[in-house]
C-alpha cells in the first residue's frame, strides 16, 4: 500500500526522542511511513536541517505556541492555567492542516516500534470502508481514569476509554469530530473533569461509539511491564486472567510501547534503565542505540544546537 502518514507534535525538548520513535517505526514496522512532524517556533531551522539528515523526506506543520496559549486561555475563561503544557495539545491543531484523504498514525513521541505492524494496513481499510469510524485506537485496559470522568463520559464499560497516545484516522473524518472549536467545547461544558487530561478525556467524549478498536499489542503503555501494578491484580482487572496477562506476555506481544509515565526512558541512563523493575525500559535502549549509531553526531548536534538558544 501507500505510505502513511506519521505524525508527531512536539516542541524542542522532545526532538530527539521524536527523532528515535520516528526511526523505530521507520526501521521495525515493516511499512512505508512518510514522516510528519508538528512543531511550534522553539525548534528552529537549524533543528530541522539536523531532523532532515535523518529524515530526508521530512515534512513540517509549523504551529505557533502563543496563538494556541491565547485560545487556550480564552477556552478556561481567561483565569486558568495549564498544568499539562502546551505541547500537548498541538495535534488538534496539525489535524487540520494534514491532507484529506491520506491515512495517518498519530503517536506520541514517549512511543517506539519494537515490532512488525503487519495488521495496521487492515485497520486503514476498515477506517475506509466504514467512514462511521473516527478513528482506531487502544483500549486504556484498566478503569484508570477518576470517577467523575466516568460521570460525564457515561461509556457502557471503562474499557472503551481510549489512550489517545496512538491513533489512526483519515484526517478529513477525523477531524469531523477532534478539532479545537469541539475540544474547547467539551472542556468548558467540564472544566473540572477535563483539567488535568489535556484532550484525551476530550477526544474520548467526541468520538465516543464511533471508535474502531485495534489490538492492545498496538499501544502497551508503562503499566503493563510492571510486575506489581495493580493492572495485574484480578481484583482490579478482571482481563487479567480471563487474559492470562503478565508483564513477560507484554514483553513477548507489545508491537509499539508507550512510556505513559515518569521518569520517561531518555531521562535514564542505560544502565539505570536495564536497573528499572519496568521490563519495557532496556527496549528504549536498544531503540536509542540502533539510532545513535546509525546517525553517531545527531545527539552532539542537537545538544549543540540546545545550549545556543538557551
């Protein structure tokens, strides 16, 4: 089939690991991707040039931060802050720039690819034929978001929620639905349910029933490699051994992996990360090593590139 767009948003502390989710998916995916990234003013030219060494047919969706900070503050009332961060919002804005009618996976930059996604060109048909469909996406898995977004979202079981860190859609159905005037909406009509979830509640509201489910193996977040989380607990998570789930089954079956919480892996070294009683850390390793050394002076130069503009 076609490429696929890969779409990743961020602003300039996370270019580097955006750079190596983007590899991973490039190199172990075993599909034809073109590369999108959707940044804001604080990656430079000069940051792109060094993304372009890497990602030679690299598109760029230039979003302005303090146009979005604006609308932001004007969905809150003008008086609330923003504890998630900007960055975090920027792919409702890159949807609308994206082209009509090509399919698009969206992954957050905490994501690499650790294995084939020979099942994704299926989804794409699906999404296809069945424009009903918003957008595919992963169950969360676990009932882990707070009551009162269970209150307003009325879904018929938490395991519909959706973590919006992996999604796939045809950008001019998606966007029907997630866009900035229906994010801005919902967080208004709930502003204490949505405060602190950026647009994934969000989303989750306006796509709800019109999400077409893709295998949990297609987003494995940070919980399903630990031994002791509660996800693991049949008390809390009744799939756990209707499943037969464990975090070794995680390692064996997780197709992209997505680091949901802190410290993220980049911030570890690797032998604190081989340390970590998260089975998914030493992945990022062999992920941030098969690309340093394909692209060796990346790192420098970007570090380089960091200490100038301060």
């Amino acid at each position: 089939m076609s490429a696929i767009n890969l779409l990743l948003c961020f602003d300039r502390p996370h270019l580097e690991a955006a750079l190596i989710s983007t590899y991973s998916f490039i190199t172990r995916s075993g599909l034809r991707f073109q590369p999108i990234f959707a940044c804001d003013e604080t990656v430079t030219g000069d940051h792109l040039e060094v993304a372009r060494h890497v990602l030679p047919n690299l598109a760029v969706i230039r979003l302005s931060r303090n146009a979005i900070e604006q609308e932001m503050l004007a969905w809150e009332g003008g008086k609330a802050s923003n504890p998630i961060g900007t960055a975090a919002f920027y792919r409702i804005y890159a949807i609308q720039q994206l082209a009509d009618s090509q399919p698009t996976l969206y992954v957050d930059t905490d994501t690499i690819c650790v294995r084939r996604l020979e099942h994704l060109p299926h989804y794409v048909q699906r999404l296809r034929d069945n424009p009903h469909h918003l957008i595919a996406a992963c169950s969360h898995m676990t009932p882990g978001y707070r009551q009162e977004q269970q209150d307003v979202l009325k879904l018929d079981s938490p395991y519909r929620y959706i973590n919006s860190g992996v999604m796939l859609f045809f950008p001019q159905t998606a966007r029907r639905a997630i866009n900035p005037e229906s994010i801005s909406h919902v967080r208004r009509q709930y502003p204490s349910a949505w405060r602190k979830t950026a647009d994934q509640g969000p989303i989750n509201m306006v796509a709800k029933g019109r999400i077409l489910y893709m295998d949990h193996t297609y987003n494995m977040m940070t919980w399903h490699f630990l031994e002791a989380h509660r996800y693991y607990q049949p008390e809390n998570n009744v799939l756990v051994d209707l499943l037969a789930l464990s975090p070794s089954r995680a390692s064996a079956d997780a197709r992209i992996i997505h680091y949901t919480t802190h410290p993220k892996p980049w911030v570890l070294s690797a032998g604190e990360r081989q340390a970590h009683p998260n089975r998914s850390f030493p992945r990022y390793t062999e992920a941030e090593e098969a690309f340093r050394a394909r692209f060796p002076s990346i790192p420098e130069r970007l570090e380089h590139l960091n200490r100038a503009a301060g």
